[in-house]
C-alpha cells in the first residue's frame, strides 16, 4: 500500500494551472492571474516572473546574509530597550524601599502620638 500525497502542478496549452493531488485534478488556475500577487506589495514579496532561482553557493549566501540583516534591523534597539528596562526595575526598587521607609516613619509618628494621648 502506497502512502502519501503526490502533487503535480501542470501548464496546459490553453495557459491554465493544473493541480493534480494523488492522481485527481483539483483545481484549474488561470495562469495570468496566478502571478498577480494580491492585495499591497510588501518588502519580500515578488511576482513569479521576477523569481531567479539560486543557482551557486555565493547567490545562497548572499541570500541568507540580506534575510539576517532584515531580521537584525527589527530588533536593532534590543539592548536600548534591556537597559531601559534595567533602569526602571531599578527606579522602582528604590521608590518601594522609599514607600516602605515612608510607611515606617508614619507609623512611629502615630505611635508617638497616641502615647503623647495617653
């Protein structure tokens, strides 16, 4: 018994898409309109007639290098922002020790006051 799916994508003369999945045909795409992206082009996005397959380990690289330079750029101020971070934690154990010496103080005036009373 045979398992798995076999995809077959085919171009007729009549210029439509074939997708045959396991043998059955599946859907008829126009092939015109399978290259027209839908939607705003965003940075990446390509049309299929502009596709260059990579061919050499230099264009791979190459490649790869301006993927993690993209990926880079949107966590560029990563370290600005830890050390922001580590600022504020800061900040705020100093202002609860501040509210805690604060609180104390009160309560000593209240008990000086209440034994002023009595």
């Amino acid at each position: 018994m045979r398992t798995g799916l076999v995809l077959l994508l085919s171009l007729r003369k009549s210029k439509k898409l074939v997708i045959k999945i396991s043998g059955q045909v599946t859907a008829f795409f126009d092939a015109k309109k399978i290259t027209e992206l839908p939607g705003k082009q965003e940075k990446g996005d390509m049309r299929m007639s502009e596709f260059k397959p990579i061919t050499t380990q230099e264009e791979f690289d190459a490649a790869i290098k301006a993927r993690l330079s993209r990926e880079k750029e949107k966590y560029g101020d990563y370290d600005q922002l830890k050390s922001r971070v580590t600022e504020l934690e800061e900040e705020n154990i100093s202002l609860k020790s501040t509210i805690e010496a604060n609180k104390q103080s009160k309560d000593d005036s209240d008990k000086q006051l209440e034994d002023c009373w009595l």
